[in-house]
C-alpha cells in the first residue's frame, strides 16, 4: 500500500502559489501587454490549498500527541511569518506612501491597520495611508483566516465524530453539502465574495480531510477516480454550479500527490511556499506604484519581479519561518 509520507505536496503547493502570484500580477500590473495572465486559475489553486490543509491538517492533528502540541505547531506555522508580513508592510510601505513620514506614521490608519490584521481581520482594515492608492495592500491575506478558522475545527471535528468511520463519513458528507448550499447561493445571487468565505470554503477543506480519512480506499481506486473528477468538474464547469466539483477536485489535487514519485524530493531545500503566497501581492503593487511595469519590458520586469518574490520567500523561510519550526 501507498506510504502516506511519501507525496508531492511540496511541489504542489509551489504550483499552486505560482499561479496565484500570475493571476495577481496580471491584475495588479495594470499592463496591457500582462493582463492575459488574469486567466490563470487563481480560485481554484487557492481552494485546491485549502484541500491540501484539510488532509494534511487532519493528519497533524491524528499524529499530534496533545492538543497543545497541535495547536503549538499550527500556531508557529503560520502566525509568525503572517505577523511579519503584516508588519513589513506597515513599516516598509511608508517608503512608497503618497504622504510624507510624519504624516504618514501620525495617521491612525495604520494602526488601525497592523491592529485589526494582526487579528487576521484583513477585511477591517485592508489598506494604508497614501499606499497603492488606498487600496488593498495584500489581498492574498484574506485565505489565512479561514485557514486559521480550519485549524479550531479540526478538534471539534474530532471531538464529534471521533474514531468511527461511518459517522465521521456521513457527518462530514452531510458538512459538505451544507457548505455547499452557502456557496452555491450567494454565487447565484452575485455575491461571489461572500461565498468564499466560510462556510462556503469549508467544502474544499473536508473533501482533504475524507480523502485522508478513506486513505487506503482512494489510493486502490485512485485511477478511475481521476477519470470519473475529470469528467464531473467538467460537467459542473458546463452547468456553472458548485455541486461534486470541490470533492472532484480534492481527488485530481491527491492524485497528483500521489502519483509521479519523481517529484516526491521536490521540497528537500525548504518549504518556501508560505513565504511567496504572503509576500507576492504587495511586491507586485510596489513593482506597479514604481512604474516599473509601464516605464519599462513587462515580459522583462514580470521575470524580475517574480524572482524577487521567489528570493523574498526563500529568505522568510531559512532566516525567519524555519526558526519557529
């Protein structure tokens, strides 16, 4: 049987950073010449990440000897690097404010600012002073509260269905269809926003964690179950409804972690992913405030641009993430 340990969930989750970092820089460019790169799947990478935590945080929790050691090590995983980035920004950001330094760091908005994003309430006070036109200053940070939000249920979800099988199924199924009803309204109802906040996010997480529940089964079957979620998310794709495509793509998104061994070693220099997903949103901005991508090549300064983020992340994780870890 398949080893559970032996997967490609590091070079997965750097696809799936990699296509969020092209769907933002080809909205946040504003470049012409850049903007075809606003059709990268950015949604579906962001939802498959939330399915990559549902499995492997369903199993952090299962091997975690206490529930202080689980929450110790979902805590230094994501609130250090989270509270950095935060705090860069506000720091940081004043070098490209429209505002002078006095004034800049004497308005209350930037308080407002680290204080409410500090408590992953991104929504309350998403922008700076003077900053990127006083709009949102890092739009990929609204993932990282539900993910938090995913972390606290976890336990629940445990405490609840515990150790049987076949409640734990059929109470998560009946999880699954919920959350899908809150997504499929308010996407009808043109409130798309909403419907990617929880609960309606919650369909893609439990469709990693019963992937991981019923490991042995998908892993015997896993072939025609590909073929059968290539199918049905096509299907749900020509009907424009949200109805077996979140669990469907839970299933392409395991079965690439579980198929093409060669890529198993793909993390063994770090896991710089974190690191890009938080950074790459206000360094497209800067690049763009700069003038960087009308002034001068965008296919040369898209490059650039995207090896700073790259460089940033690698040094997030050795000089500042791995510390905590």
């Amino acid at each position: 049987m398949q080893d559970i340990t032996k997967n490609n969930f590091d070079f997965i989750r750097v696809l799936l950073a990699f296509i969020v970092f092209v769907g933002h820089l080809g909205a946040l460019s504003q470049s012409d010449k850049l903007y075809f790169l606003t059709h990268s799947p950015v949604e579906v990478a962001v939802f498959s990440f939330f399915i990559v935590s549902g499995f492997l945080i369903a199993r952090s929790y299962e091997r975690s000897s206490s529930l202080k050691s689980y929450a110790k090590k979902r805590f230094n995983r994501i609130v250090p690097a989270y509270l950095l980035v935060v705090f860069l920004c506000a720091i940081l950001l004043s070098l490209v404010s429209t505002q002078s330094f006095s004034e800049y760091f004497s308005n209350t908005q930037v308080y407002k600012y680290l204080f409410w994003n500090s408590l992953f309430m991104n929504f309350k006070a998403p922008w700076l002073p003077g900053v990127f036109g006083n709009q949102a200053v890092n739009g990929a940070l609204w993932t990282l509260k539900i993910e938090m939000c995913f972390y606290i249920a976890v336990p629940f979800i445990f405490l609840l269905f515990g150790k049987n099988n076949k409640y734990r199924n059929i109470s998560l199924i009946i999880l699954y269809f919920l959350s899908l009803i809150f997504l499929n309204y308010f996407e009808m109802t043109g409130r798309a926003s909403i419907s990617r906040q929880l609960p309606g996010s919650l369909c893609y997480f439990i469709g990693g964690m019963l992937l991981y529940f019923n490991f042995d089964k998908f892993i015997r079957y896993k072939h025609p179950l590909f073929i059968i979620a290539i199918i049905t998310v096509w299907a749900d794709l020509i009907f424009n409804i949200k109805l077996l495509s979140p669990m469907m793509i839970s299933i392409i998104v395991l079965y690439i972690a579980y198929s093409f061994k060669f890529l198993n070693n793909f993390g063994k220099y770090g896991d710089f992913t974190y690191g890009i997903y938080i950074f790459h949103f206000p360094i497209i901005r800067v690049f763009q405030t700069l003038g960087l991508f009308e002034d001068y090549n965008p296919y040369v300064m898209s490059i650039i641009c995207m090896l700073v983020v790259i460089g940033v992340g690698i040094s997030s994780w050795h000089f500042y993430e791995k510390r905590f870890l």
